[in-house]
C-alpha cells in the first residue's frame, strides 16, 4: 500500500505526469482494454500508453524494492522476497 501511495504522491506533486487512474488501472485483477481504447479515452497515442504504463510498472518496481529491502537482512535476499510475493499473488 505504501508503494502505491509514494507513486500516487509523485504524480500528484507533479514528479510524474500523466493519469494515475490509468495506473492504478493495470494493477487490477481484471483484464485491461486494448491499448488503442485507452489511449482515445485519454487523448493518447497507443505508442504514448505503452510508454506511460511501462513508465510506471518500472518506478513501481523500483518503489517496491526498496520498500523490500529495508525489510531483509541482506539486500540480495530482496528479489527472491519479491518472486515469493508475485508468487503468492497469482
């Protein structure tokens, strides 16, 4: 949760631009419209959707790792804590 509110923070402190629904939106377990709707329900290239929401998949791994690090001993043993938390969330 923390990592999604930093993320919401950057986008609403004007660190980031773009929608933070949209972002929001490829989190949730249900299946994502075609690139090509969202990008003309946001006024949005489909090549500008993909780089937005690639954008944003890749700071939120880096918020979350960091999250995940002050939380092991060793700071390898963050990814395999992040393959276990994919891993239960499927």
């Amino acid at each position: 949760m923390r990592c999604f509110q930093q993320l919401r923070a950057e986008y609403e402190t004007g660190a980031r631009s773009g929608p933070f629904e949209l972002v929001l939106s490829m989190f949730r377990m249900e299946e994502m419209p075609p690139y090509t709707d969202i990008a003309k329900d946001y006024g949005m290239t489909v090549p500008q959707v993909k780089s937005f929401l690639h954008r944003a998949r890749d700071r939120f791994r880096k918020i979350l790792l960091t999250e995940v690090q002050v939380t092991v001993s060793e700071p390898g043993e963050a990814d395999s804590e992040i393959e276990e938390l994919i891993r239960l969330l499927k």
